[in-house]
C-alpha cells in the first residue's frame, strides 16, 4: 500500500474539476487503479487529517490519468478490469467494455423463464468477457450455460472470468461461429442471448477514438446496414433451440422492427421490443413456434 496525504489528493480532485476533465473517469480511475472508491471518498472528506492508502503509488497513477486523458483511453483498459452488475470483470483490449445498458438483458432473460423450469440450457451468443453467461449462472444456480465466441483471446478472458467470480456453476466455453460449435445441443436450447455486433458502417466511421481505437472491431461492428451477424444469428436459430425456446437479441436504437419481421420469417411469435433505462427499443424477444 501507498500512503498519501487526504489533502494532496483532495487537491488533484479539485484541480480535475477546474480543469473540467472528466471526474467521472477520474472516479473510477481511482476505484479500479487505487482502491478508493466513492463511499472512501466521502469518509475521508470527513476525517480530513486521515491518511489515503492507494494500491499503486500516487505518481504511477497521475501518470494512467494522463494516459486516459491524452489518448482517450478507457479507464477499464487502463486498468484491465470493469464493474457490470455487482461482479468486477476482467478485460483487455481483446473484448468490450461490457455495457451498462446491457445489464438489463439478464433481467429480461429471467423473467421470461418459468422459475418452476430448472432444467435450462442456454446459450450466450458473443460472450465476448463472459459477462452475461456468468452473470445467468450465478443468479440461476441450477441453469446450465454454453458460452461461444469467434475470439480465443475472448473465450480465455471469459474463462479466467468464469473461474474467479462463480467457478461452481455449470458453464461451458466453445469457440467459433456463433451457434456452429453447438452442434451437440441442436433442438436442446430454451433461451439463447446475444448482444452481437450491430453497429451500421456509417455509425461505425463516426464512431469516437475511446471506442474505434481501442475496442474490437469484430464486437461491433455489424456490417452495412449493421444486421449482418443478428440475420445469421436468427437463421440458424430453429436448428439450435427447443419449441417454445426464447431468442433475445440487443440492438441498435433503429433495428427492432426489422428484426421482429426477421424473426417472424424464421418462425417466432411472441415478439417484443424492450426498452432500455435510456427509453430505446434495444432489446428484441421472440419465442420459436
Ligand atoms: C458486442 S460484443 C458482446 C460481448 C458481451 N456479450 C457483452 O455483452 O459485453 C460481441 C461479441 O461477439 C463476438 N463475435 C463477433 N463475431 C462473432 C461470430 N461470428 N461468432 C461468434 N462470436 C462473434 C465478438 O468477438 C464479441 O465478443
């Protein structure tokens, strides 16, 4: 541990906010790199002759500030690790940042199973750091999860991930093209889960640097009308799941209709578009006849 003094940093704060940088990141720059979250924060406002205990001494951390300052590089690449739902999630620049938005995809996706239904197989199409399939087998104890990615690099992280937040639970890696290495659970899924890439290519050129620079091409980028990866995802999906199984697709703020027609071609019904917390139709559901 690094000690500092409570006024030193409390006047690097000041100096940020004069700066009108970002205080946002800074926050959580400090939380992920230093160890000092909000909640110290405040305490340590109260004691304000108290001591910082930082995990990293103070000038290697200015200098990751002016890392992320001077190249936009995220704080969550900086520090190689993001929170999403209560779990802290290993990263690197080999899978997205998972988002905040995309939190809402385990709700849906637990809602719409019967809770009396134990014997669920479900696939998460993408996992990209393994967020969602964890966070579906820790929550749904006795759910088994098959996770799949085109990456290696993505499916060693969401393994390592796996392993340190909920190692019990019943989740298997398989690396290729999204429902491909499943070919052993053709006709046994109940709910798949994707949150594929889905960004047009005229989106995708404005994109900025924090995220063109940095995150993965391949985890965004849907080609030119941003539907190539959701059309295959769909196509393939009477192979894969039970009668009666669940698809839920995220998507860009303009796709759902096309996607709820897509799905209703390939033999959905029960289609719905869900909003998410910012009142955009990102989450398209349909169940297979
Ligand atoms: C938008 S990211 C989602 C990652 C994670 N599920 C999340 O929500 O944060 C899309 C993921 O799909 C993966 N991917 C791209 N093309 C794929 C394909 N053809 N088959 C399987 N996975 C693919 C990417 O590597 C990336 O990890």
């Amino acid at each position: 541990m690094f000690e500092i003094s409570t006024k030193d940093l409390f006047l690097w704060i000041k100096d940020i906010k004069n700066k009108k940088q970002d205080i946002d990141n800074f926050y959580l720059l400090l939380d992920l790199i230093g160890g000092i979250s909000k909640s110290d924060l405040f305490l340590l406002r109260i004691n304000s002759n108290e001591k910082v205990c930082l995990k990293i001494d103070f000038h290697s951390l200015k200098k990751k500030w002016i890392e992320h300052n001077q190249h936009s590089k995220p704080i969550q690449y900086i520090s190689k690790s993001s929170y999403w739902r209560n779990f802290k999630f290993e990263l690197t620049t080999d899978v997205l940042i998972p988002r905040v938005e995309t939190e809402q995809i385990v709700e849906i996706a637990t809602d719409i199973i019967d809770p009396e239904d134990k014997n669920i197989i479900f696939a998460d199409l993408g996992t990209g750091s393994g967020s969602i399939a964890i966070a579906l087998v820790s929550e749904n104890r006795s759910w088994k999860g098959l996770a799949t990615d085109i990456d290696t690099n993505a499916i060693d992280i969401a393994k390592k991930n796996h392993k340190k937040i909920s190692s019990g639970s019943k989740l298997n890696f398989y690396c290729g093209n999204w429902w491909e290495p499943l070919i052993h659970y053709a006709g046994m899924i109940n709910l798949a889960i994707s949150n594929p890439p889905y960004i047009p290519r005229e989106v995708y050129e404005k994109l900025p640097s924090s995220v063109m620079d940095f995150e993965p091409k391949k985890a965004l980028y849907g080609g030119e009308d941003g539907l190539y990866h959701i059309k295959q995802i769909i196509s393939d999906a009477p192979k894969f799941l039970v009668k009666g199984g669940w698809l839920i697709l995220e998507n860009h703020f303009d796709q759902s209709k096309k996607i709820q027609n897509l799905l209703q071609e390939n033999g959905f019904d029960s289609l719905k578009t869900i909003n998410d917390m910012f009142g955009i139709g990102r989450f398209t559901i349909g169940r297979y006849k």
